[in-house]
C-alpha cells in the first residue's frame, strides 16, 4: 500500500512538473505553435517591428551632398540624433510642460474618479446606473471632438468660459488648465467604471464586519475599501502615467484656437513637427525612443513600489 502511494506520489509531482516518466520534458505538437502563431505575428508586426525600425532610424539622418542636386542621401550619426533631441531647448520645454500637466492631472482625475466611484458604491446611492452613464458618456467623444467644443466653449465671443473665469483660458497662463480641463473631463468617468468595478469585488463579509464594529462611510471607505482595491489603484496610475506623456490630441485641436501651443508644445507634438513638417525622421524616431523608456521607467518604478505595498 505503502509503495503504491509512493508510486502515485511520484506520477503526482511529474505531471505537476510537467515531465514525463523518463525525466524529459512533453513536446508540444504543430496545434500549440498554431495556436500561438496569431499573437506572435501581431506582437511582431505591430510592437516589435515598428520599435526596430524606430531604433534603426534614429541612428540615420537624411543630408544634402555636394550641390544638393542629387538629393539627400542617409548618413550614419550613431546617438547624433539623441543628443540633438535631449539639447533641444524646444524638446526640453515640451517635456517641462507634460511634467507641469501630469503633476496636476493625474492626482486630480484618479482623485475625481475614485470619489465618484465610492459615492455611487455607497449605500445611499440612488439610482446608480444613470449616475454611471452619466459620468461615462465624455469618454465616449472622440478626443478630437472633445478639443473641438471645449476649444469653442473657451473662445471669447462665442463661449461663455472665457466670461467666467479669472484667467484666459486659450491665453499663455491659461492653457495648460484648460487642456488639464479636456482631458480631465475625458478620462475621468472611464477611470471611475474601473474604480466602480473593483469595489464590486471587496467582500460584503468586510463591510458588514466594519458596520458591525461602528465604522461610519468615510471609515469603511478608507480602511476597507481602498485597501482592497488597491491594485487597481496602480493600474490605473501607470494607464494614466503614461497618457499624460503622449498628450498629443487636446493640444493639436486647441492649435486652431490659440497661439499659446506651438507645435513642440508637447513631446508628441515635437515628434511629429519633425517627422511630418520638417521631416526629419531620424531626429523623431530619436525622441520617440526616448519618450518610449521615460514611460517605461516611470511604469516600471510605479509598478515595483505597487508590489511593495502589497506585501
């Protein structure tokens, strides 16, 4: 009996390993390398070849040889690109005011959206769905249309939000809140269906435990509530994180408005001012790239300190 359960044991631990009696490892036949060939072609055709192709053109740019009769010919720079980009005072502004917008923006609308979410969540809460909708339906505008009549709600003459606030809103000291404004108002409610989502999921066992012990709303919001989803909470930080760093629609539309945003007003902006006004390709796969790891780092570090907290 004794070795048949050892027997039994064993045959347990090599499936659970994967193994096969002989020690090896299964093959996998032709139906997994089928089934797995979708995602890699894509995977390959649209993230890993297009991150090549910007790599190799960032170390190229295009210049005029001899009388410039013959046209420009590509010339090997190595980082060349690179350090025109990062010693471009137009790139560094641009990057000066993504930071100033993400300071302000993404606390004030993962703040908004997780407010909004716990009060429809709450037990006084009536008539949920209607709220929900309510505060979903910006997201569903296009962003381009979204700048289109915000750009129209801020234009003097024709908006009453220029008669209102204290400042100009398409001025030089206006437009980063009004752009804040856009975007806020966008992305606010899909971040609130991914909070509200999430708060579906925490125990009804814990909040009944926590009325139990006397915990009003605000008590069973914090120290139930938002500990339990606090994963999500992170996601939706790095999702956010990294728009704020390729804002690129609500200050393109708001260009037809006002003066205030020159086309390198943001990094994307730069990018494309130089790909497709000045067409310097190289100089923009360069910033691309850079662009592409600043995201990568910050949702790398945000990532790490989420795990971290969750230990």
């Amino acid at each position: 009996m004794t070795r048949s359960l050892s027997g039994g044991a064993r045959s347990g631990a090599r499936a659970v390993l994967g193994r096969t009696s002989s020690g090896r490892m299964p093959r996998f036949g032709g139906a997994a390398v089928l089934l797995c060939a979708p995602f890699a072609l894509l995977l390959l055709g649209t993230v890993l070849a297009p991150v090549a192709y910007a790599l190799y053109l960032s170390l190229f740019t295009e210049r005029l040889s001899g009388l410039g009769f013959s046209g420009p010919s590509r010339a090997f720079v190595a980082l060349g690109n690179y350090a025109e980009v990062v010693t471009d005072p137009d790139f560094l502004r641009g990057v000066g005011n993504v930071a100033l917008y993400a300071v302000i923006q993404v606390p004030l609308m993962l703040g908004g959206a997780l407010v909004v979410a716990l009060l429809i969540d709450s037990a006084v809460a009536r008539l949920k769905q209607v709220w929900l909708l309510a505060v979903f339906l910006p997201y569903a505008v296009p962003g381009v249309i979204a700048g289109l009549i915000w750009g129209y709600l801020y234009s003097p003459g024709i908006g009453p939000v220029s008669a209102i606030a204290p400042i100009d809103p398409l001025g030089a000291s206006g437009i980063l809140p009004s752009v804040v404004n856009i975007a806020t108002w966008q992305w606010m409610g899909y971040n609130m269906i991914i909070f509200y989502t999430a708060l579906q999921t925490v125990p009804r066992e814990l909040l009944e435990a926590a009325r139990v012990d006397g915990a009003g709303p605000i008590r069973t919001a914090v120290s139930v509530k938002l500990p339990s989803i606090r994963p999500t909470l992170f996601v939706g930080l790095v999702f956010t994180i990294i728009g704020a760093l390729q804002l690129f629609t609500e200050p393109l539309v708001l260009q037809s408005f006002t003066g205030a945003v020159t086309s390198t007003w943001t990094p994307s902006l730069y990018v494309y001012d130089s790909a497709f006004v000045a067409g310097d390709y190289g100089r923009a796969a360069a910033a691309s790239v850079l662009l592409g790891l600043v995201s990568a780092v910050l949702s790398a570090v945000v990532m790490r300190f989420s795990a971290r907290r969750s230990r």
